[in-house]
C-alpha cells in the first residue's frame, strides 16, 4: 500500500514526465503490436506462395514471367520500399521471374508499355494514375485488342480507387493484407474483365487526339477540387481530408458552376451498332479452310437495336458531375449487369453544411448526394466557355475541361482478382 501511495505522489509531482512516458509506452505497444501481427500475416501469405513454387513445370515450358511497371513516386515515395517488401517475396517464392521497370516522370509508362514484349502479364504497382498510363499505353499500342495479356494491380499509390474495390484496404494492417491479396491474385491467375472509358478531346473541326483511358472515373465540380487540394493540408495529419472540406466550403476558386451540353446514347447488351464486322485473319493449311473461323463478336451483328445509337441531349448546372465504370461500383458490378457508364449530377447549388455533409461522407467511401442518375453507353460533355481554369479529374490525374467524348470499351481488359469474386 506504501508503494502505491509513493508512486501515486510522484505522478503528480511529475505529472508532465508521466504523461510523455504513458504516450511512450502505449505507442511502443501498438508499434510492436502491429509488427508482429504484420510478421504473422506475411507469414501466412509467403507459405502460400511457396506452394506454387514448389510445384512441378515441364522442361519444355519456360517459367511464367511478369512485367512489373513501378511508379517509385508513388504514396510519397514509400512505393518502392513496400513493393520490396510485402510484393517481391511472394512473387519470388512462388517461382514468377520478374522484370521491375521503374518509371521516371509522368507519363513514362506509356513508353515503357511501348518496348515490352514476350510478357504472360504486366503488373501496376501504383496509384490510379499509374494504372490509368499502362492501360493508355496498351490499348495504343494494341489498337485496343488486349484480351490476352492480363492486367494486375498493386495498390501501392496514395488513391487506389478500383484496387479498394478489388482488394479492400484501411489502416496499416490491412493495407499490407490489401497488396498480399493482389499479389497472390497475380500468382494464382484468377482474372475478371473490366470496362474501360476511353475519352477523346473534341477539336473545332469534331475530330479528337489521342485518346486516354481510365479504368474508374471522370470527375469535375466542388468535390473533385477540394479533394485536389488534400496534400496542401499535411500539417492537419490525419485529419487533413476533413479539413479540405471545411475551409473550402466558402472559396470561389472550387468549381461550383459546372455548365455544359451534354448529349449520351443508353447502354446496350450488344448489338450490330456495337460492333464492327470483325477481321478473322485466315489461317494456313488446307484443312482450315473447310472450317469456318467464328469470332466472339459474331453473334452480335444478326441483333438489331434502333435504341443503340440514339442520342439523347440535356442542359446540365450543377456543381458536381460524376462519370463512372461499374469496376468501382461492387453493388452494381456484376457478371450478367448490362455494361454501362454510371453519370451522377449534382445539385445545381450545395450549401455550405450540405457540402461539408458530402465532403465527410465520401471520405468515409459513403455516396453523396446527387440529384439524378443517367445510365450511357456513351457521353459527350460541350462545357460552357470558363473565366477561369477550371479541371476534370480523370483517375485522379489532372486535365483541362474541353469538349470530350466519352465511349464505354465494355470488359476489354482482363484483371486480376481473388478468386471468390470471379463470378460476382
């Protein structure tokens, strides 16, 4: 009793020492915590993974190889060292040969996607501008026909929009399960198609550019520039996305008048508007031309839906519009949903308690607010002639508001996934 009574007495004549040893001690427990539930996680992963490397190939078939496209700049230059270290050990031990190749600006992995060759896959270790450059870079390069060269993800960036929807990430722990999952994806070869947008500027003359790709989503307004300015509140810490929202709310530089024309065609299952008469190149031998070559695209072009490609127009103003691709949408992803496009329009005024509402509600991955949906298949926004510059964001990356088409490339690249979500 003496003992305590003493120690009591010293914390309060040292109350400041015992606070800062308390703060001490609790983080050394969770630090240490958290290590050792990490070690036994890693654990359990590289013992799956050595189950692939240990099993048998033929002689004459050459170990399965990989391309991995890293982006060292990626969740503030932690990419490379978590790559080392939760990644490459599962892709080694399972017997995957792999070729790293780092990028060095933006837009290098477009032109890394340009010198590769004889890869059974390419891996994204990034963010979602990563992974929206690689997927850019292979359908140029392929003019669009890469069924047959799987794509993987390694959500190693500071967004990982559709890796979240694939392999669901949170705090440290998770996040660590999160790329473990993804790369034993990649490992055990279980794929899923994907949609991609692919966005064409409009020019005078109503012809476009190059086209780039995204894999999530196209977003402009309020929203999409108060998340654009989280970075600028690092001192806030952890709290810094809420603080985006809070002192924004009032602030004319945001996007709060999203004006365009906007003119969109319905979702189609498919349809002979869809698809192009397919080029079946012929093969050599004479028996091959008593067998009559089918394409997968075949069966489409006896169907005929006048509703395909009819235009529909609408004046929009609002102060938020959203375009997204079922792959980060799991309550409507699934395997017999018809592809399409999801636009969600906003009010076309938002208050200041209603946008910090919103704002909160998507930091938690909660829906906001939206005044209507249109389910497209394709989507032309004519924005109204801005004051000032203004931005869309397409998979985070930013890019200058001009007149664009939106077409829909319905399950046209394949990912890699867990198993149990194959068939969702």
């Amino acid at each position: 009793m003496l003992v305590i009574v003493k120690t009591a007495k010293t914390i309060r004549n040292h109350w400041k020492k015992s606070a800062f040893a308390t703060a001490l001690i609790t983080y050394g427990v969770i630090y240490t915590k958290n290590y050792l539930q990490t070690q036994e996680l890693m654990r359990f992963y590289c013992q799956q993974a050595a189950k692939y490397g240990k099993q048998s190939i033929p002689l004459n078939i050459d170990p399965r190889h990989i391309t991995v496209i890293l982006n060292p700049n990626a969740n503030k230059r932690k990419a490379s060292e978590e790559f080392e270290k939760y990644c490459a050990p599962l892709l080694h031990l399972a017997g995957v040969s792999v070729d790293v190749k780092k990028t060095e600006s933006e837009g290098h992995a477009k032109k890394l996607i340009e010198e590769i060759a004889g890869t059974d896959a390419i891996v994204v270790a990034g963010g979602d501008g990563t992974i929206s450059e690689v997927v850019t870079g292979l359908l140029r390069k392929t003019n669009e026909n890469v069924s047959n060269i799987p794509l993987g993800i390694l959500p190693l960036g500071r967004t990982n929009t559709v890796a979240k929807v694939y392999f669901s990430q949170g705090d440290k722990h998770e996040k660590v399960r999160a790329l473990a999952e993804a790369t034993m994806a990649v490992i055990e070869e279980a794929i899923k198609p994907a949609d991609v947008m692919k966005i064409e500027v409009m020019n005078e003359e109503n012809t476009s550019n190059k086209p780039v790709y995204a894999v999530s989503c196209l977003k402009w307004g309020a929203y999409r520039d108060a998340e654009a300015k989280k970075d600028s509140y690092w001192y806030f810490g952890p709290f810094r996305s809420y603080a985006t929202y809070i002192f924004n709310g009032f602030k004319s530089k945001l996007s709060w008048n999203c004006e365009a024309v906007i003119s969109y065609s319905t979702p189609c299952q498919g349809c002979s508007n869809c698809y192009k008469q397919p080029q079946i190149t012929p093969k050599n031998g004479w028996f091959s031309r008593f067998v009559k070559e089918e394409h997968p695209q075949a069966k489409y072009l006896a169907i005929n839906n006048p509703e395909c490609n009819k235009s529909h127009e609408k004046k929009i103003m609002t102060a938020d519009l959203a375009l997204s691709t079922l792959n980060i949408m799991p309550d409507l992803s699934k395997s017999n949903e018809v592809p399409k496009l999801v636009m969600e329009i906003g009010p076309e005024k938002v208050q200041y308690l209603d946008f910090l509402k919103n704002g909160f509600k998507l930091e938690k991955g909660e829906k906001k607010d939206v005044s209507e949906v249109i389910e497209a298949k394709t989507v032309n926004i004519n924005p109204k002639v801005q004051e000032k510059e203004v931005w869309f964001s397409i998979d985070n990356e930013e890019y200058e508001v001009k007149p664009v088409k939106i077409t829909l490339l319905p399950k046209i690249i394949n990912v890699f996934c867990r198993k149990e979500s194959i068939n969702l």
